[in-house]
C-alpha cells in the first residue's frame, strides 16, 4: 500500500532557491501535503515574497495551503544589495514574481490562502494543532522556528518529527563577507544566531544541510538544460526560468557561484538516499563576536582550541543531530 505523504511545514525566506525548493515540494503531491508556509523577511522583503509564493500555489492549484509572513528581524541583516539589486532598484526576487506563467490570476484570488496572523505565531498554532507530529523544511535563518520553541517549549517540540534546515558550515568555509565578521559563519546561521542557539538547545531533532553538502551543488547552465526533456511540466519551465537568473554567477563569480542550497535540502526530505547524512553529530552555535553564527562540531573545538572555541560565554548550545555531509 502507497505510504501517506508526509506532514510538511515550509518556512522559507524568499531567496531564488526558495522558490525552486517550493516547487519541488509541490511537484510530489503524493509523497508530500505542505500543510502551510511561513516567510521570514530575509533575503526578499517580504510583502514581495509572500505574494510570489501564493501566486505560484495559485497557479498550480494548491488551494489550501496557506501563508503567514512573519514579523521577526535578525540580528545581522542580509545587505540590501541581495534584497535590492543595486542596477535596477528592483528586489531580486522580483525576478520569480514577473513571470507572466505565475501571474493569470486576479489579485484578489491570492486573497483567502493570505494569513492575517503573524508567521511567528502561526507557525505555532499549526504546530499545537497537529495530531501528529510533522516535519519541517526551513530554508531561511532559524528565527520563526526558535520563536516557537522558545515560547511554547515541549508543547511545540513535541510536535515536531523532525527539523530539516538549510543552514550552517561545519568542516566547510562559511559564506558571509560582513565587517567585523570572522566568515567562518553561513547566512542563515549569521541572521539570527540566537535563534540558532535556541533550536540546538530544545535538542528537537535536526538534519543540518551545510554548506559543506551544499558546495557539491552550483547552480550551472548543464543543470537548467537537463529540465528540457520535461518541458511539459509547468514545475520543471517554472524552476528552469527561475535557476536561469542566477546561472551566470559561475562566470561571474565562480568563488562563490549561486547553489541550489535550499533545494537540495528538500531533496534531502523526498529521497533521504541522496544524502549521506552522519549521525548524532555534537556542534555547537556560537551566538556572539567576530564568529556568531558559527556552527562547529564539538570535536573541533577541543582539537584546535583557540581558533575553533567559541568566545567565553557566547555558546548558544550544542546540540544533537544528523548533518546532511555530501550530495550528488
Ligand atoms: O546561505 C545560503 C542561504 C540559502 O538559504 N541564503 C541563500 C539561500 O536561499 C543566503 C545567501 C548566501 N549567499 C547569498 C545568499 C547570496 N550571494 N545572495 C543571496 N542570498
Ligand atoms: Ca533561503
């Protein structure tokens, strides 16, 4: 007999990886019910990105799945350039917006999978309210997450199977580029590093998808060629023409191309064998100084104490879970 799908929750922050990434949840109904989508106003301002997000719900049927834009802010911002493109003044997610594919609808058809409740707080009602515990895919900083676990503790924890997360760097380099900033941290992680510290502790379990996995994944031109042979998808043009915006970045910058990071952390959910996953791994965040945002194995930091230990006092928890370590 066919397994039922599995319970998810999406929390994303409107980056052009996000938006693929719902789309590969969308694309397995059988396999997954997105029981709702929490945004946070990270890499999109987020009017922008809740709507680009109910605009492609909307043209591909998912009536019911509904929306909260949260309210929260991180610590460390992402730098306005990724939000704003400098040329045109225009977000960057804007590009996924336009496109005449997601737009047949009357503005006020997106209207009733709009929630009025703040994300951070939706997110926590969904999760009371579930029977079951349920997964959670999220690919933004950690903020509505920790939110949820700070305030309602077991009650919420427990309704957690598990927590998939785009996020963090542990053998691997970091990504942020920041004043004052060690780069030993990744963005999600650097956003919000409280709350990084906040979901290690309530020790829920978690399947980090690092950048050391996600190195293994640039977005390329030979990438977006393969979606060809299903061009009769509306999945696979919609996620060709939205990866089409960034594949120049391995010209252009081929130190730090664009990656299908959270993406590939979906696909870690749907086909747990494309991920080698390392069990029980001890890391801690570091939530403070030049490092914040840093999360380390726990063996590392005993090896080379000094440059690996966090600051006094600016341990945000360690915490037990499986790290997604290497991906095809
Ligand atoms: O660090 C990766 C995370 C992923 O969730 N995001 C982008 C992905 O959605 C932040 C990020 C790192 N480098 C970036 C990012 C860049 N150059 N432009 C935009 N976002
Ligand atoms: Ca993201």
């Amino acid at each position: 007999a066919e397994a039922e799908p599995l319970k998810i929750i999406f929390d994303h922050d409107g980056g052009i990886d996000d938006f693929v990434t719902l789309l590969l949840l969308l694309s397995r109904p059988a396999d997954v019910k997105l029981l709702g989508i929490t945004i946070l106003d990270a890499d999109c301002k987020i009017d922008l990105a809740v709507n680009t997000t109910l605009k492609i719900l909307y043209t591909l049927g998912f009536r019911d799945v509904p929306v909260a834009a949260s309210s929260l802010q991180g610590a460390n911002p992402f730098p306005e350039l990724w939000r704003w493109s400098p040329l045109r003044r225009v977000p960057y997610c804007r590009t996924v917006d336009v496109q005449p594919l997601i737009n047949g609808m009357r503005p006020e058809e997106l209207e009733p999978q709009r929630v009025k409740t703040p994300g951070e707080d939706f997110l926590a009602e969904l999760l009371l309210a579930q029977p079951e515990p349920v997964t959670l895919v999220s690919t933004g900083p950690l903020s509505n997450v920790a939110h949820v676990l700070t305030r309602y503790g077991e009650a919420a924890a427990s309704k957690i199977k598990k927590i998939y997360w785009m996020g963090g760097a542990l053998r691997a380099h970091g990504n942020v580029v920041a004043p004052g900033h060690d780069g030993t941290a990744e963005w999600n992680a650097y956003w919000d590093p409280e709350a990084v510290g906040a979901v290690w502790r309530s020790r829920v379990p978690l399947v980090l998808v690092p950048l050391d996995a996600t190195n293994a994944v640039p977005v390329t031109p030979d990438l977006v060629y393969r979606f060809g042979p299903q061009s009769d998808s509306r999945y696979s043009v919609l996620a060709g023409i939205i990866w089409s915006k960034v594949i120049s970045w391995v010209y252009e910058r081929p130190h730090e191309p664009y990656y299908a990071w959270d993406t590939l952390t979906a696909a870690c959910v749907l086909r747990p064998g494309l991920c080698e996953v390392e069990e029980t791994v001890e890391t801690y965040a570091v939530t403070e100084g030049r490092s914040q945002g840093r999360t380390a194995l726990a063996d590392d930091a005993d090896e080379d104490a000094g440059t690996c230990r966090p600051e006094e006092g600016a341990e945000g928890g360690s915490g037990r879970g499986g790290a997604c370590s290497a991906a095809v």
